[in-house]
C-alpha cells in the first residue's frame, strides 16, 4: 500500500545530521559526518577482516530520526552509508560507535532529520581498529520514514518469538512466519513483548503429533534458563540465527516493548522465585541483566522520558499515527488475586500514567495506537488464585490493576480523544474485541477496539476469557485446538494496520503462518 517514491534516487540532504552511539549509554556520542555526492572510496576487505555475524537492523523509525544496530565479531568501528539509492551511487558515510565486549560487541547508531517518506538504503561495515583500510564486507538494510502528508502507512505487529521449545528450524528457513511477514513490505515492524524466551530452553527434536519431528538449532545458552548476563544475551544471539527473521529484520524497522519472558514467566518486580531452574532467585538480579541484553540487541532509540530506565516511549510516524510504547511490567505489582478496592499504579505506575494521558492530550495524530504488553480484557490466571493480567474475571466495578486502565479510557473520553486502537499480543492467539460503556458496568468511557495477534513462533494456546468490567465482546477469534500447539500445525499469527494517507481511515487485518487474511475492520476517524 506505500506507494513508491515517484521521482528518481537523490542523495540526502547536506544538513542531514547522523549520531554514533554506544549501547553502553543513552547519549548520542559526537561523530563526524562525512559528506560526499558520491560513493566514497570502499574500504580495504582482507582475509582477517572483522565480521558483522548476525547482521543489520533498524528501529524506532519516526518523524526525522531513527536508530541502526550491529554486533561485530571483535572490537571495531561501526560505519554506516545511507542512500535513496539500492545501488549506492550516492551515499552519506558516517562514523559509528567504537564496539567492545562492554556491550558484547553490539553499537547503534542514531540518525535525525531523515527525510519524511522514503525508502533509505543502508549498509553497515566493521573497520578495524589498527587498520582502518581493513573492514568487513557490508550488511545491507532497508528502511521506511515517518510518511509525508497524504502518504499511507503499513505495519505489522504481534509477539512471542522461540517459546515453549520451539525454536529455530531449518526446515523452515528459522521461524516458519517470518516468510509470509516479509511478503508484506511493511513500513515498520512492532514486536508486543516476549521478542525472546530467557525462560525457555530448547532441545534438538521434539515428536509431533504426526508422528514427524520439530528440529531445533541448539546453542548453550538456549539448554538452561537465562541467569548470567551472558545467557540473557545469548537469547537474542540465538534468535537471528534464523535467516528468514534475519532477512525480515534487516528490510523492516522495528519497535520493541519488552514483557515477561526477556527476563521469566509472568515475573514482577521484588519476586523472589521458587521455580527449582534457578540458582540467581531474585528477579530484579535477573531483570537488571536482561534490561541491559534487551538495549544492547535491539535497536531502541534513547527517547524514553523516563527516569528510571523504562521502555515507554512515542513514536510519531506521519500525520496519521502516533504510536505510544507502553511498559505494563517493570512497575507491575505482585501477583495476586487483583481485587484490590483502591488504585496503586499496579501496572502503569503513576510517572507513566501521568505521561501517557499527557501525550495522548499533546497527540495531532489523527490515531492514537497503544501497544500494549499486557491486553486489557482477558484473564490471564498465574496459578489457582493469582492473576498475570489486568482482569480477574469479576465483571463488576474496575479492581486492582483494572483501576489503572479505568483512569486512561476516562481521560481519553473527556479529553474528547475517540480515534484510539490498543494492539496487543502475550496471550497465544489472535482475536478482536469490541469494548463499549454500554456493555460494561464502568461505563466513564467512550467505545474502542483492540486486537490481539501472536504468536510468531511459540506454542500456541487459547483462547481465554473475557472480563466485562469494560464490556469487551469477541468479534472474532482463531485459536489451536490444544494447548502448545507447535507452529508446524499453523496457528501462528500476525496483524497488520493499514491507514489510507488520503482519508485517515485505518484497517486492522489478522493474518496467519501463510499471512492469509482471517478477519479485517475498517475503522473511519471520528471528527477531531
């Protein structure tokens, strides 16, 4: 649905500014941009040259500003060229980070004033330290900016990547979807938590129910769970040793919320845990080492506000979409059967809060779209008594951590904001729900939709029940017959949202393993 830039390649605009950061820290470090109108001389590529193993991505591609990633195989120096042109006649060269094993070789690399909607070519090269004509061969990419004014925008988004011991198979190229999600050209990609599994060991075969058998890739840090940072790094290490999701990853930019497994099923922080796997019992010990994995393997932009290290961040991408990243894990509360009668920030917390109502207030995006870690409606049970989730199944006035979501949905409505759409994934299945004042027994709010997608290569489950504080129907869902269906029998799934640059109106269509359409919405945007 993007349409193709329609006048021939150009290079990027002289004051076009590029920044190298290290992941070690969030500020950009000052480099030199190195202007040219044409291709700059290549760089030496030897035999002993450094290596990029895993490589290219983009993300946080918004309004004039973005971020690329790479990891070496040795100290080196990130190099980046960005062209309008697939061929890099023209090119803009700029000096990345220095990588170290203090970030495990990985670096980023922070752009600004990107020109609005265009296709941006990048390749990505390590240059030795003592030898700066010695560098590798280059990691190609693509990228969509931010649309122009009337342009439309394309995304995907779902979640839960190598659970449940399904991980990496060859037979299908990595992950059986990522093929299907590559067919699509989406503008971008958002990945609703759970982007690896720090919980989830994988082993070499696993039977199938037809009597055929899943192969795994194994690596050591995928045999045990996640608890040094090492291991935590290794998930991620892991994962883009699939090659159709490697592919997926280097021709679409993605943006990345975090949820339960980076760091273990259904944690919180001050848990202590009691599952025997463990030797490191504190969560916030292993939390603390799979924050720093996720920021050093994902291509995240230093654009969160928030004090504390949290992922909740804006993305503006066009006239049209405002994407708001919410963190609905690091101020969780234990978990417990939420009924408490009163509100504690149990799942936003206050500072969040406070900033989410104020940016949807600040929004002139014509959507307001709201990932979501966590799906507002579902019962999520974490054994007999305790609740993972938001509902708790009593359909009564908003508890425990419903409270939190109450004060949004009424500042929204009395803000007069009713173009808002919540995606979500987490729970294994794919679906749409409808909420509405006039089903539910809160009714200070006004309708809205959200839709669930996932998984994308995990064990599939569902589908669950629904709370009806809110008044959520099930317009529809696609759910596997038996729990831990494996993803060689399907019910693997994404979403897709579609915005028409020309009218604002914004289509959500649920796709499966194959990306074959199962259920489509048109929404039309309220008058502002």
């Amino acid at each position: 649905m993007t349409p193709a830039p329609a006048h021939p390649p150009a290079p990027l605009p002289r004051r076009t500014l590029l920044r190298g950061a290290g992941l070690s820290g969030l500020a950009a470090g000052g480099t030199a941009l190195l202007a040219g109108r044409s291709a700059a001389a290549p760089l030496l590529v030897r035999r002993d040259r450094p290596v990029l193993p895993l490589g290219v991505q983009s993300g946080d591609i918004g309004r004039g500003s973005g971020v690329l990633w790479a990891k070496a195989d040795r100290p080196a120096r990130l190099v980046a060229e960005i062209s309008r042109d697939p061929s890099f006649r023209r090119v803009r060269r700029v000096r990345g980070p220095v990588v170290t094993p203090d970030t495990d070789l990985t670096g980023r690399i922070v752009l600004g004033d990107l020109p609005d909607g265009v296709d941006l070519h990048y390749r990505i090269r390590a240059v030795d330290l003592h030898d700066h004509r010695a560098a590798s061969e280059a990691a190609v990419g693509r990228l969509r900016t931010a649309p122009g004014r009337g342009q439309d925008v394309r995304f995907l988004w779902s979640g839960d990547i190598a659970g449940q011991g399904w991980g990496v198979n060859p037979a299908y190229g990595g992950f059986r979807i990522a093929d299907a999600m590559r067919a699509r050209r989406p503008d971008f990609f958002l990945c609703s938590g759970d982007n690896v599994y720090a919980d989830g060991p994988v082993q070499a075969s696993v039977p199938l129910p037809d009597g055929s058998t899943w192969q795994n890739l194994v690596i050591p840090e995928k045999t045990k769970v996640a608890e040094t940072l090492d291991e935590f790094r290794g998930q991620y290490r892991y994962n883009l040793m699939a090659d159709n999701w490697r592919a997926f990853l280097a021709e679409t930019s993605q943006v990345s919320q975090w949820d339960d497994h980076e760091v273990t099923n259904n944690w919180y922080p001050g848990e202590i845990l009691a599952d025997p796997r463990y030797t490191e019992k504190r969560v916030d010990v292993l939390a603390a080492r799979a924050r720093r994995a996720f920021h050093e393997y994902l291509p995240v932009a230093p654009i969160s506000p928030d004090p504390e290290g949290r992922v909740y961040r804006v993305i503006r991408f066009g006239e049209h979409v405002d994407l708001f990243v919410l963190d609905m894990r690091t101020h969780k509360d234990p978990n417990t059967g939420d009924r408490e009668p009163a509100g504690d920030g149990g799942v936003l917390g206050e500072v969040q809060t406070r900033w989410l109502i104020r940016e949807l207030e600040r929004s002139r995006a014509t959507w307001k779209v709201i990932a979501a870690d966590l799906p507002l409606g579902l019962v999520v049970p974490d054994g007999a008594t305790a609740q993972e989730g938001i509902a708790q199944g009593d359909p009564g006035a908003p508890l425990g951590r419903e409270i939190d979501i109450a004060r949004v949905l009424t500042a929204l409505s009395r803000a007069g904001i009713r173009n808002h759409v919540w995606l979500t994934a987490d729970v294994h299945y794919t679906a749409a729900h409808h909420y509405s004042p006039d089903r539910a027994t809160y009714q200070d709010f006004d309708p809205f939709w959200e839709f669930v997608s996932g998984p994308l290569n995990a064990g599939a489950f569902g589908p669950n029940a629904l709370d009806g504080t809110f008044g959520p129907v099930a317009d529809f869902v696609a759910a596997p017959p038996a729990a831990n269906t494996s993803p060689a029998q399907g019910f693997q799934f994404f979403g897709e949202v579609e915005v028409e640059g020309r009218t604002g109106r914004l289509t959500v269509t649920l796709r499966d393993v194959a990306g074959a359409a199962l259920y489509t919405r048109t929404l039309d945007p309220a008058a502002r």
